[in-house]
C-alpha cells in the first residue's frame, strides 16, 4: 500500500486533484488539531523524494530536520509517512 493510499484513510486527507494518482494529497486545514504534527509529515515528505544533496542542505540548515526528527504517532496506519504533501487553505 502506498503512503498516499495510507494518508487519504486519515480524517481530513483526500486524494489531491488531478495529482492524485501520482501519489499527491490534500490535507484540509480545519480538520488540524497539531500543526508540529503536520511540519513533520511534510518534512518526512519531503525527505522521502529530495535529492541527496538538497537533504544535505536542508540538514545543514536546521539540524532539528534531518532524519533522526522523526515524530510518529503509535497505532497510526504506516508510522504516518505521507508522500508529496498539498496542503491548501479552505476559505
């Protein structure tokens, strides 16, 4: 089971439009209870499809982000890695 298909199981993810089958979610903001929460599945994102190099940069910059940051809820479906985040604002 991909990350996606284990994101859009989780209340306030849905498939992304027309990206969605690449593997993009959305995520709707008023379902957000933790923030920190949702900063480090980007992150963790983020690390999943970046160049080596841009991992090495984004480390160097803030140490706090490199892959030993990890935060994972117990019992969540798939340690909660998520790929290629959306996030849009609802209006």
């Amino acid at each position: 089971m991909s990350h996606a298909s284990i994101a859009v199981q989780v209340p306030g993810f849905s498939r992304a439009p027309y990206v969605g089958h690449k593997g993009w979610v959305s995520l709707e903001t008023d379902s957000v209870k933790d923030w920190d929460e949702v900063r480090e599945m980007i992150l963790e994102s983020y690390r999943l499809i970046a160049p080596k190099k841009s991992l090495a940069k984004l480390h160097a910059a803030a140490p706090s982000c490199g892959k030993g940051s990890k935060k994972t809820r117990s019992g969540a479906p798939g340690s909660r890695k998520l790929s290629k985040p959306r996030i849009r604002d609802r209006d």
